[in-house]
C-alpha cells in the first residue's frame, strides 16, 4: 500500500474549475491535512481535510478554514478517488451546496 503522506497538486472541473495543492499526512489508514484552492474570478481559499485510504480507494471529508473572503459561500465537500498505478488519485466530488465535478492530483 502506498503511503500519501505529503505534497499533491492537481485540477478540479465541473462546476467550478481551478487548481489546488494540499499536504497530506497519512496514518494507517487515516488521513488529514490541509488544502489550498484556487479559482479565477472566486481568488483563493483553504480546507482542513480529514479521511480514510482503503487502497485503492481513497474518501475524503473537507471543511471550509475561516477567513476566506465572505462575499465567497463554501460549504464542506465529499471527495471519493482512487489511487491509480502511477500514482495518481482521480475522481468525484461534491458539495453541500450543490457543486460538484472531477479532480486530478499528484505529487
């Protein structure tokens, strides 16, 4: 099983589009860390994530972290990926306020 502790960056698309880099620190099959986003026309904002590896799969909890601009509605988002042969983790996610899309991360 592959450990994912450390620093991803990828793409989101659907609904909202940008990039974001997160670091990630894994124990056993726990996951948390944090989370930086990026969209054009919306700036910048951050996450806490929290979450479980069961290898291949990889479910994911984000919190919206205080201070981003308040003109910007967040809301938490469920992240379900799975970790792919070259190390990738691609998939699904969706937020309570009803955005949702695809994701690609790598270190």
């Amino acid at each position: 099983m592959q450990n994912l502790s450390g620093y991803w960056v990828g793409e989101l698309e659907g609904t909202n589009q940008g990039g974001f880099a997160i670091t990630i620190e894994q124990n056993g099959d726990k996951i948390s860390g944090s989370g930086r986003f990026s969209e054009r026309g919306l700036g910048t904002y951050e996450y806490s994530l929290t979450g479980t590896v069961n290898y291949p799969d990889v479910s994911i909890s984000l919190t919206p972290k205080p201070g981003h601009n308040p003109l910007l509605i967040l809301g938490p988002v469920k992240v379900n990926g799975q970790i792919n042969d070259e190390g990738k983790i691609t998939g699904r996610w969706r937020s309570s306020i009803g955005t949702e899309g695809i994701f690609t991360a790598h270190r």
